[in-house]
C-alpha cells in the first residue's frame, strides 16, 4: 500500500470514528451542525485516495 493511501485512511477513519463519537454523546438538533467536521476528514480522504497524481 502506497503512502498516500495509508494517509487517506487514516483521514477517513478519524472521520468515521469522530462522526460515531458525536452521534453517541451529542443531541439530534446539535449533530447537523457538528458533523461538518467528520464529513470533511472522510472527503479529505477521498480526494486523496482518488487521486490520479503519484507524490513521491
């Protein structure tokens, strides 16, 4: 595995486990408004995962 996909994943694993994590502990009116976070991570990694440049 490439490093740029070990660094993808680790952007869409703290994504989802963040965006687990605060749908456990916060309230429906609140999560709307802090899951941008965890959505951004999880497309951080795509983009990176998806991308056809190869950085070495």
């Amino acid at each position: 595995m490439s490093p740029k996909n070990k660094i993808a994943l680790v952007f869409i694993s703290t994504g989802l486990i963040s965006a687990i994590a605060l749908s456990l502990v916060l309230p429906e009116e609140k999560l709307i408004l802090a899951l941008s976070s965890p959505s951004a991570l999880i497309g951080a990694g795509l983009a990176q995962w998806s991308s056809n440049k190869e950085d070495e």
